[in-house]
C-alpha cells in the first residue's frame, strides 16, 4: 500500500507542482507585484514568465 514512496517522482508531476517548493505567501507578494507592474505571470507555474526580472525568484526550486 506504501510502496509508491520509495518510487521516484514522475516528471509530469515535478513539473506540475513544482511551485509549491515556494511558500504560498512569497507566491502572492509575487503574484500582486506582476499584477502591479502588468508583467506576464504564468499560472501553471505560478511565476514571473520574464527569466530576466528580478521577481523570478523561483526559477531554481525543484523537487529532489
């Protein structure tokens, strides 16, 4: 019954909720500063689509 914890994660699901490695509250600061400045926020992800800007603090949190 709990042998699908010792199993890697799949990639299709590092990748789909790989935004939660960053704490929900640092989520929607971000979330309003991208609406504030009309900056492209993807939702999937939930960050900042600009690599260059600042904001996108996130970029590196992935699962281990």
């Amino acid at each position: 019954m709990v042998a699908w914890r010792n199993k890697p994660l799949e990639e299709w699901f590092k990748k789909k909720f790989s935004f939660t490695c960053v704490h929900s509250s640092c989520r929607l600061c971000r979330y309003v500063y991208a609406r504030k400045h009309k900056l492209p926020w993807n939702h999937e992800l939930q960050r900042v689509e600009w690599p260059e800007h600042p904001a996108d603090f996130d970029a590196k949190a992935t699962f281990k």
